[in-house]
C-alpha cells in the first residue's frame, strides 16, 4: 500500500524544487515488476557513474539506449517468433520477455559510452557541468586598489541651477 504525499508546502517556501517532488513522486510510484531486468548502479569515480544491466538472451541489436535530457532509457525487443519456430519448451526458465528501463539522471548527466558482452549491458555516465555553472573564484582587491577605482562625480554648480 502506498501513501501519497503532498508536496504543496514545499512548492510554497521553496522555489525551484518542483523537479525534486516529481522525481519523489516518480521513485515511489515505480511498478511492482520493476525487477527485470536485474541491474546495478555504481558510483565509480567524484564524478562518474556506471550502470550494468543483465540482460542475458538479447543480442546486441535488440537492445536501444535512449538518452534524453535527465532520463536514459534502455529497451529490450526480443524477435522471438522467429527463434522460437520449430521448439517445444517443457520448462522456460530464462526469461526473455521485453523490457524498458528507465533511469533518472540529475542535471549535467550524460552517457558517455556503452557496451554489451556475454549479456551484460554496461554503461558509463558522468557529470559534466558547464563551465559558467562551475564556481570560480572572486579577487578582493585591497581598501586602497578600490578607492582608486571609483568614478566621482563632479560637483558643478551649472547641474544645480535652475533652466
């Protein structure tokens, strides 16, 4: 049984965490069957991240990563009307149903590569701000430096008469 939540008081004294409550609301809606296929997440680096998913059966082709702005998507469509003509299954254990997996990346997320061997989907992401993002620092220059720079305006008597 789920709860829902409501975030209102948060929309009013907080600016900008809207994004913040939809990825809450989003994480505990998930669906029940969201266990296939098994994957890990792993931070591998101040700034890198990997995801390995297990997604035995499928070939290469029949797996598509999708990357959009703070969302990547992997999608497994198995052909299987052809690869199963002609077999009677008395027992089917590997699960080989399609799938979509969608993962939440946070701002400046992006994919930077992926692989697939022995059934094992391995993708490499990292966080890359943009530069004018990045916090710099900010020269003080000393009490007199400052004096020196400010433009004074001059006290004529001309501006002050009347027209």
């Amino acid at each position: 049984m789920r709860t829902a939540y409501d975030f209102s008081p948060l929309y009013r004294s907080v600016i900008g965490v809207d994004r913040m409550a939809n990825l809450i609301e989003t994480a505990m809606s998930s669906e029940v069957d969201s266990n296939y296929p098994p994957y890990d997440v792993e931070k591998t680096g101040e700034d890198t991240y990997g995801i390995t998913l297990a997604a035995a059966g499928f070939k290469a082709d029949e797996i598509v990563l999708t990357a959009q702005p703070n969302l990547l998507v992997v999608t497994g469509r198995k052909g299987r009307a052809e690869t199963d003509k002609g077999r009677t299954y008395l027992h089917r254990g590997i699960a080989g149903r399609n799938f979509e997996r969608r993962f939440e990346l946070a701002d400046y997320v992006v994919v930077k590569s992926a692989s697939y061997a022995d059934g094992i989907l391995s993708v490499e992401l990292a966080r890359e701000v943009p530069e004018a993002l990045k916090p710099r620092r900010v020269e003080i220059s000393p009490a007199g430096d400052a004096a020196r720079n400010v433009r004074r305006i001059n006290d004529r008597q001309a501006d002050h008469q009347a027209a």
